[in-house]
C-alpha cells in the first residue's frame, strides 16, 4: 500500500518541498531506494549520496536542504534519523494487518485471570491463575503465562514466549518469540562435592516501553527481584542473571551476558558479545565496546573497552606469551629501580 507525502508531513511534521500529492510506495535504504521511495541523509557528511540515491523523496537535516531540494521532492527536519524512525512506527501502523481481539478456541485461560478489553490471546497459549492483562494486550501463539503474571496494557508479547510465575512486565512492552522471563537464576551451594539447589523466590519486574529481542533469558531473582527499568532495549540472544538491576533507557546488543547481581545504571550501552561478571557496578552513561569483559566496577560515564586485539595466529600466540612475562619484568623493573635508588642515594651521602 502506497502514502501520499502529505500524509506523512501532517503526522510527523518537518517541512515538505515538493509535492504533497506523491504517492510512496516504499521506505528504503539509499543504495536501493527508487523513484516510489522515501529514504533519508542523516548528516551533511552525506551530502554526495544525495547525487547518487535513486529515491523519489528524502528526508534531510536544515544544512541539506538546497542539495535535495534541486534534485526533486524533500522533507526538512532536525532530525532526521529519529524522523524516520517515528516514519517506520507510523508506516507499520498503516499498513500492518490489525490483530483482532478475542480468544482463540484453543487457547487455556484460568477462570481467575483478569483480561482486559481488546485483549488478543493467540491459538494455545495458556493464562494461568490470577494473570492480569491490561486492555489491549496482545499474546501470539503458544505463549505461557504462569500463576500472577501481570503484563501492562498495550505490551505485546509475540509467539512461544514464557513468562513464569509472579513476574511482571510494564505497559507497551514487545516482547520476541522464545524469551524466557523468570526463569530460575543459577543458585548453588557447593557441598560434599556437591550442588544444593537454592531456590530462587524473587521474580523479575520489567518497567514500560521495554522491547526484548528473540531468545533472551531474564533469571528471577533469588530473594529479591530482578529489575529492567523503563524504556530498555535488549537484542536478541541475552542473558541477564538474577537480581540484576538495569536502569532505564539502557540498550544491549546481542549475545551480552550480564551475570548475577550485577548492576548497571541508567543510559547505558554494551555492545554485542559483552560481558559483565556478578556483583559489579556500572554507573549512568557507562558505554561498553563490543566482546570486552567488564571484570571491575565502572564508577564514572565514558566508553570503555577491555578485549584483547584480533591478529594472525603466530602474532597473537607471541604476544599472548609476552603478556605472560609481564608480572615478572614488573618485579625485575621494581627492583632494578629500588638498587637504582640506594645507589643513588649512596653517592650523595
């Protein structure tokens, strides 16, 4: 389905030069757009892939105006990176089929669970006792809500999703298929050459405006809850431990694993394939570069890295063996240094 460009202005904004009556029939990257395209130039650095795109309409900053203004049909704003992120939000709205309402036949929904209005509930989930669902929840197919489970209105939770007893997720919350929340953090005692289970009481509390990529697990706490704050993003394949506190608007790329009560502030990014060990500390605006090992509390905002550099083997094995020597030319350094120092000391006397 195709969108008058005037459409588009007059529920986002910006300026429009050229046509209002322009049909767009796609959003698309530069590299492919065509003539029925909308793409965008975030930043003048990028003015010469103005010349050389193919789309029918972009959308620039101020400073570019000119430029695609000569080439043919433009919207204006400040932003234009977030314009066309809120322009994919409202593409999708239009154009994505409406998830009716209602209960499907073969789904198993607990006499005591509270559902709201325009809740969706998907072919054999199960709802268990005394789940509440706000109004306009959305549960795909095979999705399991175990007993007390509340999830805020507006939150959609897409196919094969588990979310287990007593936690807690916030409203407008998208959750991907094959997340586990709640599942029980790894708690052991050792003894005898043994592991004794320790049960794990708390649950997970998960704040509003929250999105959980496909296949993360979020353990629930052992005595208190783990908690994600408001406005997190976490990408698909997370592992976060129990009783981890993440503050709000934090974002994790893929594969990172956050390992048990650790902390991490407010505003926060950790790159793909991060890791950060139990019971450490990240400050608000703490940002960590991808694959590093976060092995210490981070008390002040910055980027951090910790990761050794990729090179040939024969390299790496060498400087892996040099890294090796270091403590022991440390202490020869420190006592070189100390003989260094009497001997100097000897001469004034």
């Amino acid at each position: 389905m195709a969108a008058l460009l005037n459409h588009i202005v007059q529920a986002l904004g910006g300026a429009l030069h050229g046509s209002p009556d322009r049909s767009i029939h796609r959003l698309a990257p530069l590299d492919t757009a065509g003539p029925a395209d909308l793409s965008f130039v975030s930043h003048p650095r990028y003015a010469r892939q103005i010349d050389t795109t193919q789309a029918g309409v972009l959308i620039v900053p101020p400073a570019l105006q000119a430029a695609a203004s000569a080439r043919g049909d433009c919207i204006v704003t400040d932003d234009p990176y977030l314009y066309f992120a809120r322009l994919t939000q409202w593409w999708k709205q239009q154009h994505a089929a409406a998830q009716p309402a209602g209960i499907h036949p073969s789904a198993v929904v607990d006499a005591s669970a509270v559902v709201g209005e325009g809740v969706s509930i998907g072919p054999f989930a199960v709802v268990g006792p005394g789940v509440r669902l706000g109004n306009g929840v959305s549960l795909g197919a095979h999705t399991v809500l175990e007993a007390g489970v509340a999830v805020g209105e507006g939150s959609r939770l897409y196919g094969q999703v588990t979310v287990r007893e007593a936690c807690s997720l916030g409203q407008r919350c998208i959750v991907h298929p094959g997340v586990v929340i709640g599942a029980d953090g790894f708690g052991f005692a050792p003894h005898g050459g043994q592991w004794i289970k320790i049960e794990q009481l708390g649950a997970v509390r998960i704040g509003d405006d929250v999105e959980i990529g496909a296949n993360c697990c979020i353990d629930r706490g052992a005595l208190d809850d783990t908690v994600i704050g408001n406005g997190v993003k976490l990408d698909n394949l997370i592992q976060i431990g129990h009783n981890v506190k993440i503050g709000d608007h934090t974002a994790m790329a893929g594969c990172v694993g956050v390992a048990g009560s650790a902390t991490i502030g407010a505003r926060c990014t950790v790159g793909g394939g991060a890791i950060v060990l139990g019971h450490l500390t990240l400050a608000d605006g703490v940002h960590i570069s991808a694959a590093s090992v976060v092995t210490r509390s981070i008390l002040q905002p910055g980027q951090y890295t910790g990761m050794f550099p990729i090179d040939d083997n024969a390299a790496w094995e060498k400087n892996a063996a040099s890294l090796k020597q270091l403590n022991r030319l440390r202490e020869r350094l420190k006592a070189a240094e100390h003989a260094i120092a009497q001997a100097l000391h000897k001469n004034t006397d």
